[in-house]
C-alpha cells in the first residue's frame, strides 16, 4: 500500500490558512486520519484557540510550528500492519499534561492509534488518574478488537498490576474498575527506560499519515450483503419476506 502522490503533493503545496474557515479545512484533512495517528490531539492543539466563537484570528508562532509539523508528517508516510486475530494484541498508554494518547500492537508493529485532549475536570486528574482514562478510552474505542481474546496492558504504573484487587476505590475508579471486568488483559510493568516505544513516540509527538486498513464490523456486513453473488439471491428472499427456513451455502 502506498499513498496517492496527489494527496500528497496538495498536503506540500498547502499554504498557512489565513482565516478561521481555512484552519477548520485542513484541521478535517488531518482528523480524517485521527485514529490512526499517536498524539494527534496534542499535535493538533495550537488551533484550538483559533476555531473559538468571538476569538480574534492571529496565526501565531505556535500554530505555524504545529501547522508545518503536521505537514511534514502527513507527507511522511507510515503504513499500520494488518491486524492478525490469531496474534496477541497489545496496549501501551501514554498520557501528558492535556492528552492521552494509545498504541495497540501485535509483535512490536502498530495497529492503530488513538489520541484525546484532555478537558474539563480531566485536566485535573492525577498522573495516575490520567492513565488509566487514557486505558479505559482505548477499550472503548478498540472494543471489538479486545473484548474476546486475551490481551496485554504495557504500563509504567506497576500499582496497575493490583488494581482488581483493591478494596476501597473512589466512584470513578469504581466504575472504571467494572468496566474492566469484560475484558481478559494481563497487565506488565515496564519501566519507562525500557518503554521503547511508547516513550519514543511520545517525545517526538510524531503524526504518522497512512492508508490504513479497516476491520469490517457487522453493519459494515450488511452493506456487502447484496453485492455477494453467492448470498445476493438469499438476501433479497430474506427482504421479501419474513425467515420461514434455513437456506444452505
């Protein structure tokens, strides 16, 4: 898979938006690839400000860093492996004064990424608080990747390890606590020296561009359903009337 010279070409030649609506349109190129992407709301940040109601528009020293930046990355691209469900799948969580930010693995390659900026009373949260949201977060976003198959959770938090076995927690670790229960992970301590590549990723606050590959989930399912010359016939029998039989492929 490579990426179409033509896009990339337009990503170069774009020039510093001069306008609220010129930043929102190169803001939703880059977030059409958000969940591929390790730190793309830190990355992404500086123009926040900018997008606010009643705020005067100045393009600054930081948002023409972060414009270039993503520029650069957008141009350099990065292909995610294929997901192998007969593979273990890993986690490694990262989290910053403002941002959360998660690498799912399998053998040291990239899956996916998936990053958030942190706001309101989260911004408050202490270091460990902040986390162990980013984990939880993952799990909601890659649910159907985790939920059936035993996993691994890389953490620098070695308390991680005994969190299902506290006896007192406060009403959110409560309810993060129960979240977790659904699903089968085994948590490992790493020490951040030898977190290679969640630390790396995080000091270079790298956005990667990619083509990416999407794992088709059941409703994605049905869309093919009349396309499939083997099912289209019994799938249109199933529209026209109720189920009243089996039918054998």
């Amino acid at each position: 898979m490579h990426v179409d010279p033509e896009k990339i070409k337009a990503i170069q030649d774009w020039a510093a938006p001069k306008s609220v609506g010129e930043v929102r349109n190169f803001h939703g190129l880059a977030s059409f690839y958000k969940r591929f992407v390790k730190d793309f709301s830190t990355l992404a940040n500086p123009f926040n400000e900018l997008v606010k109601k009643d705020i005067p528009f100045i393009w600054g020293e930081a948002q023409e860093k972060a414009f270039q930046t993503l520029k650069e990355q957008l141009t350099n691209t990065t292909i995610l492996a294929l997901p192998n469900f007969a593979q273990t799948f890993e986690q490694e969580c990262d989290a910053s004064d403002f941002g959360i930010s998660v690498v799912l693995l399998q053998r040291g390659y990239p899956i996916a990424y998936f990053s958030e900026k942190l706001h309101g009373a989260t911004l408050n949260y202490p270091t460990y608080d902040k986390e162990l949201y980013a984990l939880i977060r993952a799990l909601q976003v890659w649910e159907h990747y985790l939920v059936t198959k035993e996993f691994i959770i890389h953490t620098d938090h070695e308390s991680f390890k005994y969190i299902r076995g506290q006896g007192k927690l406060n009403k959110r670790h409560a309810k993060w606590v129960e979240y977790l229960k659904q699903f089968p992970y085994i948590i490992k301590y790493k020490k951040r020296k030898n977190d290679v590549v969640a630390d790396a990723l995080s000091r270079r606050h790298t956005l990667l561009f990619s083509l990416g590959s999407q794992i088709l989930r059941f409703d994605n399912l049905k869309e093919l359903y009349e396309l499939d010359q083997d099912f289209q016939s019994i799938f249109a029998k199933c529209l026209q009337k109720p189920f009243d039989g089996y039918y054998l492929l």
